[in-house]
C-alpha cells in the first residue's frame, strides 16, 4: 500500500482539461491574413504581367493550393488535430483527384485509340477493265 501511495501525483500537479477548448494568439491569424494578401496580390501580378501558358497556369494552381493550404490549416485548425483527423479529412479528396486524373488519362487514350482503328476508310476508284 505504501508503494502506491508513493507514486500517487498530488492533485494540484495533474493538468485539469479547459472547459473553453485550445486558445490560439491571434497574431497567427494577422498573419496568415497578411500571407493571403500577398499570395492573392501575387496571382493578380500574373494577369498583369501578361503570363502566358503553361507558366501562367502553373503559377496561378501553386498560388491557389498554397492559398487553400494555409486556410485548411489555420483557419480551420487542422494545424492544431491530431493527425488521424488530419487524413481521414484530407486523404479521400487527395484519392479523388488521383482517380479522376488517371480517368482522364485513359479517356484521352481511349479517344485516340479508337481514331486510329476506325478512322473512315478512303474508297479506292473502280478497277478499269
């Protein structure tokens, strides 16, 4: 018995769970404000500097999904959740997109496929006798 009461923590030392849930500062999200703004200024300077292309395109996805990126991760705290969370949330819109891309690949394949093995035969001018 005295064994356990040795190892026993006093009350006062064991951590009491906030009734108010996790407090964040709010110069994190003054922040990442600030960053969106810049982020969004960015992607406008790529229409205003006339960006053609594939460049163009490319610069306005990565602006996109780093825009959505730090939303998803601060604004809707999924920063702060345990990483279970974090891929049962993240991970079938991620597999959704994987499948539609390898859909779309076969399509096109497909497509082209079927161009080539039944493209319209020439008829060839009756045989002179």
């Amino acid at each position: 018995m005295e064994h356990a009461e040795q190892h026993a923590a006093p009350v006062e030392a064991q951590p009491v769970p906030h009734a108010h849930g996790q407090q964040h500062p709010l110069g994190i999200y003054f922040k990442i404000w600030g960053l969106l703004f810049v982020l969004s200024l960015a992607s406008y300077l790529v229409d205003y500097f006339h960006f053609q292309g594939m460049l163009r395109w490319s610069l306005i996805i990565v602006f996109m999904l780093l825009k959505a990126g730090l939303i998803v991760a601060v604004f809707m705290h999924m920063l702060w959740e345990r990483l279970a969370l974090v891929y049962a949330i993240l991970v079938p819109p991620l597999l959704l997109i994987v499948l539609l891309g390898i859909g779309a690949l076969e399509a096109d394949y497909t497509f082209l496929t079927r161009g080539a093995l039944f493209a319209p035969v020439a008829e060839q001018p009756p045989a002179a006798h």
